[in-house]
C-alpha cells in the first residue's frame, strides 16, 4: 500500500514540475523587439558638475548591459543611439546645526534623453527626467566633495534604472 502512496506522490511531483508557472528574474530582453543593438553617445554636461556627462553615461550603458539583451556597439554598427543632456544639478540645504552650519544637502538632477534611428528620427523620448538624493555635509572638504560625487552617482544609476524600465514598458 505505501508503494502505490509513493508512486502517486512522486506521479504528482512530477505533474506539478511540469506544468508549474516556472517563475522567473524580472528583467531580459530586448529595448524593443527591433532594436538589438544600441549605441549610447556621452550625455551633454551643461551643467558645472565636473564629471556627470561620464556617470550618467556610465550608468546608462551599465543598466542596459545588466538589465536586457541588447548590445551596447559603436554608432556604425547600432540600429538605435541614445543621445541625452544633463539639464541641471542643484543642491539645496536640508538641515542646519547653525545658520552658518549646514548639516545636510539635497542633489537634484534633470536630464532629457532620446533614442534615435538611423534616419535621425526620435523613436523614445524623456524629457525632464528627474530624480535627487541626499547627503550628510562634512567639514572636510575632501570628504564633502566625496560626499557630494556620491549622491550624484547615485543620481545617475537611479535615473539610468528607471529610464530603461520606462523605456522597456512603454515600448
């Protein structure tokens, strides 16, 4: 009797291995179903942090890596380019120990971006993409600067995140 009990229970695991919903990883696949291959130019800097062109490039091109299957290739060998500018980067106070004191700040950055066919045409477009990030402020001007760098990288990866996600969704 308990070898009959056996064979069911092992029938029933095998049924249900089959045709389970095999969850997956969020994430994979292609920009767009045509678009395989990407080319993404240094994102504008128009604003006076030295350094945001490369990070938000950096990022981008890090996220499409990480998150689908389309290849980051030189402009030659892309179907589609992404173009983009940093808008602005401002820092506003967030808290103070002393009107001369400032404890912490806020980092916020504005960005368009835009994918482009060959012909030149816009297929996908974000404008005014924004995002921010705090920061503690310290004494130390160098320790504040790596501060400062740290929260716009972050900056960066987060819009690089949310910009491929809406672009992934949207398509």
């Amino acid at each position: 009797m308990k070898k009959k009990n056996f064979k069911w229970i092992i029938f029933f695991c095998i049924v249900v291995f089959l045709v389970s919903c095999g969850y997956q990883f969020e994430g994979g696949g292609f920009i767009n179903k045509d678009v395989r291959s990407v080319a993404v130019k240094v994102l504008k800097n128009q604003t006076s942090e030295t350094g945001a062109g490369i990070a938000f490039t950096n990022a981008l091109i890090q996220e499409i890596i990480q998150k689908t299957d389309t290849k980051v290739v030189d402009p030659s060998r892309a179907a589609v380019s992404f173009e983009g500018t940093i808008k602005e980067i401002t820092f506003g106070t967030l808290s103070r120990a002393t009107t001369q004191t400032v404890l912490e700040r806020r980092v916020a950055a504005k960005i368009d971006l835009k994918m482009i066919n060959k012909d030149g045409e816009v297929v996908w477009s974000a404008l005014d993409f924004s995002s921010y990030e705090d920061y503690t402020v310290s004494q130390n001007q160098i320790t504040d600067e790596g501060n400062k760098k740290a929260a716009v990288d972050k900056i960066a990866i987060r819009i690089a995140e949310k910009l491929i996600n809406k672009l992934m969704s949207n398509f």
